[in-house]
C-alpha cells in the first residue's frame, strides 16, 4: 500500500510528521509512504533517523496552505501547496490514502474537488472514532457539513455502520440520531425527517440519542449534522481535559492527594491512554473515492503513525468498495428522491 502524507500539516509539521511515518514503516509491512512538502526540511529531519529508505520518498511543494485562509481559494489557487499535491497523487492512483493534520476545511474541499465524490453520496462526512466508557463509538458528521438534509444523514448512517463494523470488527452496530430527547417526535425539522428514514432503513436503528448518553459508549455509530457533531467533538474533548486537570489539581494540592494519587497511577495512565486520540491517529472523510484520513492538528509522532494504521485498516478491509456496493444496492438510497422529505 502506497500513502500520501502531507508533510507540512499540522502544529509540529515537519519533525512530528516525518517521525511517525519513520515509526511506521518500522511497524507495518508492505507499505511505502510518499512525504509531500519542503524538501530541503522534510530530508533534513529523515537524516535524523535510520530507516529503509525505499520505503519513504519525498516530493517537493513550495506551499503550504494556512489554517486561517479561505479552503476553496486555498485549494484553487495553492496547486503547489504540500496539501494538493498529496491529494492528487490519490487522484491520479499514484497513492491508495492520504493523510493531512493541516487546515479541515481545506482538505474536505480537496478531498472534494480532487479525489471526488462516490458516486451516490452527496455530502461526504467526517467521522471519527471515539472513546466511550463502554466501548469505543463513531459520531458523523463532526464539521464537514453545518447544513443537512435528511438524506444527507441517511447516508452518514449507512457509512458509518460499513466502516464500524469492518474497523472495529462489530456486527450489525447499532445507530442513534443526536437529538434533544429520546421521544421520536422531539427536535427540529431535520431530526424528525431523519429519524422516519432512519427508522425505515433496515439498519440497526435505535432511536434518539440524547448528549449525556453519548460517553457511555453504548451505541456505535452517532448521526447528526456537522454543527451538533463539531460542537460535541470539541466539548468532548474539553470535558475529558478539564477532568484531569482537576484531577491533577486534587492530587497534588496536599500530602494525602500525593499519595492517594501514587497508588492510583496505574488506573489513572490506563484512564488516560484510553481517553487519548493519539490512540485512534485521525477521522476519516467517508464518502469520498479514496482513502482519505484527517488527523487532529496537534497530532505528534504517535497519532500520525496511527492515523497511517487507520489508513491501512482501511485498505485491507475494502472499506471503498464496501460502502460503493452498499449505496447501490440499497433502496433507500436509490429512491431517495422520490421521498418528500427534500
């Protein structure tokens, strides 16, 4: 397997990059990265390390494409950028998955404009898998799309239960829809049209999912718009931060703490390894033809040489093909227009 990785994305580009793809190649067989980017950086952090050097190559971009500008101008006007240039090596079939901690919005337009859509799908969605108390689970969409239908939802759910059940190995994963109350007839215009399709689908649907649910973990694949899924990633991520700060705080504020906190330190670094997204290396885009892996800005070498390993469970699964076949053999999805519920 050949994957692109944008050496220039991300909060610690190029040395974190270049670092987890040397890991990677170390721990993974069969596969060969290409480094866009800064040539003269991206060599010089390679010469840091011993590695096969048949297995890592570079191509040169003068670009890079900042966090803060404009994605469509970005990616329209930046095609020497280390982003587009990783992205067209999927395009043109020269690699099977790309992989970009840089700017979201630039590498969903990318992904888009370049690589293209699956045919049948209408809005690819961003979906990441995270811990649960339980057990791990999906949200989708998590930002790729702040305005949707109902069918847009009706296709995150079917990605979703294709890719959980080939990554994590789980047969039939059940399927919520973020909402407000469990009660069907609770929540805004969208939530109520979806939950019809949804529950007409033949997936494995189990209704309403309200926020304080989602943590536990017991549902696998979570449906909503990408503004509700941004807006609970990110508060996610802040509750689990602040609950170890306060943590920390606690125990290291008195003498009992300190050592109440030694004899708990086993179970607290199992708690925060789990609650760690270095562990899951990236969200992936679905809907789009190509593997396609966003990993989170401040990724380092640890998250990007898992997002390199989500990259390659994808591969190995067929995940592509999986949700190609799926979409066209699925009624709901091939009468779709036909429903009034546009």
């Amino acid at each position: 397997m050949i994957i692109a990785v944008d050496g220039m994305g991300g909060d610690f580009a190029p040395s974190e990059v270049v670092l987890g793809c040397v890991e990677a190649i170390k721990e993974f067989n069969d596969i060969k990265i290409i480094i866009t980017g800064n040539e003269e950086l991206i060599l010089k952090e390679l010469h840091k390390y011993k590695y096969d050097t048949n297995k890592i190559s570079v191509i040169d971009a003068k670009e890079v494409i900042d966090p803060n500008e404009p994605p469509v101008m970005a990616i329209r006007r930046k095609k020497d950028s280390s982003l587009v240039k990783a992205l067209n090596l999927v395009k043109q079939k020269e690699a099977h998955g790309i992989i970009s901690a840089g700017s979201t919005g630039a590498f969903m337009a990318g992904a888009l404009f370049i690589v293209g859509r699956i045919k049948g799908i209408d809005r690819p969605a961003l979906a990441p898998v995270m811990p649960g108390k339980n057990a791990p689970f999906m949200v989708i969409d998590v930002g790729a799309n702040a305005e949707c239908k109902p069918k847009n939802l009706l296709q995150f759910a079917l990605m979703g239960k294709i890719y959980f059940e080939k990554i994590l190995k789980v047969e039939n994963p059940s399927v919520g829809l973020i909402n407000i109350g469990t009660e069907e007839e609770k929540g805004n215009e969208l939530t109520k049209a979806t939950y019809s399709l949804l529950k007409e689908s033949g997936l494995n649907f189990v209704g309403n999912i309200e926020p304080r649910e989602i943590p536990k973990g017991d549902v696998n694949v979570l449906v909503c718009d990408g503004f509700t899924g941004n807006t609970v990633l990110k508060m996610f991520e802040g509750t689990a931060a602040t609950l170890f700060d306060v943590l920390k705080d606690e125990i290291t504020g008195s003498t009992l703490g300190k050592v109440g906190g030694l004899l708990l330190k086993p179970a607290f670094k199992n708690i925060k390894k789990k609650f760690n997204y270095k562990e899951y290396g990236g969200a992936a885009f679905l809907g789009v033809d190509g593997i396609c892996v966003k990993a989170h800005g401040s990724s380092d070498s640890l998250a990007f040489k898992n997002a390199i390993k989500q990259c390659i469970i994808f591969h190995n699964n067929n995940i592509l093909n999986n949700i190609k076949e799926e979409i066209i053999k699925s009624n709901h999805i091939q009468n779709i227009d036909a429903m009034d519920i546009i």
